[in-house]
C-alpha cells in the first residue's frame, strides 16, 4: 500500500503532466515529517555502500549529458528546437509555448518571460506565470541562439509566438510536443486491451534505449548539469529558472551542486591552498 506521501506525490505528478502546475509542491519538503520515524541502520554497512544511499535519496531525475545529447541529435525540425531551447534556457515547457519573438533579443542575448500557457486557463491568466520571480530575463548561450535561429526561419515573419502549428496559429499548450514528438523517442509502446488480453503496440521508431521521464525534465537537466558540471553558480542558475530564491533552487538541486567527487576535491585543495 502506498503512503500518504506516495499518494500525495502520484496526484501532484498527474497535475504537473496535465499542466495544472509546473512545479511539485512536496520538493523539499522533508519525507520525514511524513514517513515513520524507523530509519534504515547504516552502522553495518561499507563506506561506499552508505555514500551510495545517501545519493540515492534525489527528488528530481534529470538526463545526464549523453542522454541529451542522444535526444538532440535524434529529434528533428522544430521539435528539435523546442527540446533544446528548453535545455539550454531552462525554461518552463509553458513559458516557451507563450513566448513572442518580441520579447527576444538575439543580438544581445537574453529573453523576457511574461506569461505561460498550461492548457488550463482563461486568456486573462495566460499573462500570468507561477509566481512574480518566474518574470525574468534568461540570458541565451550562442548555441540556444543556433535554435532560435534556425525556428526564426519559420515563424519569425509571423510577428507572433515563436512555435506555431501546421495553421500558424498558437498552440494551446505543450502537450501536443509531448504526446507527437517527445514520448516518439522513447521506447514507450502503449497499452491495448484486446479481446481481455493487455499487450503493448510495437515500440517507437526511434527508440533510444533511454528510460522516459517527462518533457519538463529538461529543465532539471539544465539546472543539474549547470550545477555539478559546468560549476555555474547556485544564483544564476536560480534567477535563470525563475525561482523566488536560491534557497528554493538549493533545496531542489542540493544533490547535484556537489555531484563529482573530483571537482569538489579541486575545489577545496584549491581554497585550502589559497592559506598557505
């Protein structure tokens, strides 16, 4: 049986996918208000079997490199821009669907999000994202700039939202990126039920042996990568994302701000040295 807590995430993930929310509300919130108070005995185990448990207990699940990278390179058309613009902006699915060419400036870089579009509104809330922070200026890396360029060849004479659909009209939400373009890459065959019998219709074409999670886990994996990788600062990435504070930031992506053992050796030897 499930927990109170497993049962309160299950509906919250429901709403992020029918793009009622954007955000669980339960990240960062310590399981142990909610779970017993038995923990597990570590006393017995190795040094790296407690360091493998202690990194074990991650909320967010982001792709790592290869696994974006593989996604890229298979994806194509504006689909393509679509997953990368949401990588290497961190943008919210919602915010890029609502997103104007007049609110981007490629010529010095950066973005304005003012609004989103979760499929579940009136026209009056569209101008409305999560919170007053998730207004903000994102900053475009010259390869994010490559994907808005290369979408600017087939909306940009538009003057309108920078992804339209095969009517060049707006789309209504993201989930049209989801159902058609997304869950295709994976190996994701859906269920059947035919004459009682449950069986899954043949894989998609362009598997790619990665295990599905869903499209707004691109956000994640800028923020994870950025953090335990490129190293870029908690701040930043905070004020990229939208987050009211970094301590929100913190709490979602602590596990990934110190995630290579090497870097933060360095780091440490580096500012230990800088006393002697």
């Amino acid at each position: 049986a499930l927990s109170k807590l497993d049962e309160a995430e299950l509906i919250f993930k429901k709403a992020i996918r029918m793009g009622i929310i954007t955000d669980n509300p339960l990240l960062g919130v310590d399981n142990a208000l909610f779970r017993d108070k038995k923990t597990k005995d570590t006393h017995n185990l190795s040094l790296d079997q407690k360091k493998a448990l202690i990194e074990e207990q991650k909320v967010i699940d982001p792709f790592n490199e290869a696994e974006v990278k593989l996604i890229l390179q298979t994806a194509e058309g504006k689909a393509r821009n679509f997953f990368a613009i949401l990588f290497f902006t961190g943008m919210r699915p919602s915010e890029l669907i609502y997103l104007d060419w007049k609110n981007i400036d490629l010529e010095n870089k950066f973005l304005i999000v003012e609004g989103a579009i979760t499929g579940k509104q009136t026209k009056d809330e569209e101008t409305k994202t999560k919170t007053y922070s998730s207004h903000r200026t994102v900053y475009l890396s010259d390869v994010a700039i490559s994907y808005f360029q290369d979408q600017a060849k087939e909306t940009l004479d538009f003057n309108s939202k920078v992804f339209l659909n095969q009517y060049n009209q707006p789309y209504t939400s993201h989930a049209i990126f989801r159902d058609n373009y997304w869950r295709k890459l994976f190996d994701q065959g859906r269920k059947q039920v035919e004459n009682g019998v449950e069986r899954k219709t043949e894989r998609a074409k362009n598997g790619l042996n990665i295990r599905y999670r869903e499209l707004y886990n691109l956000r994640h994996s800028f923020a994870s990568i950025n953090l335990s990788l490129n190293r870029l600062p908690l701040l930043l990435i905070s004020k990229q994302l939208g987050h009211s504070s970094a301590e929100v930031t913190l709490k979602k992506y602590s596990a990934f701000v110190a995630e290579d053992d090497s870097i933060i050796l360095n780091l440490l030897n580096k500012s230990a040295e800088s006393f002697l």
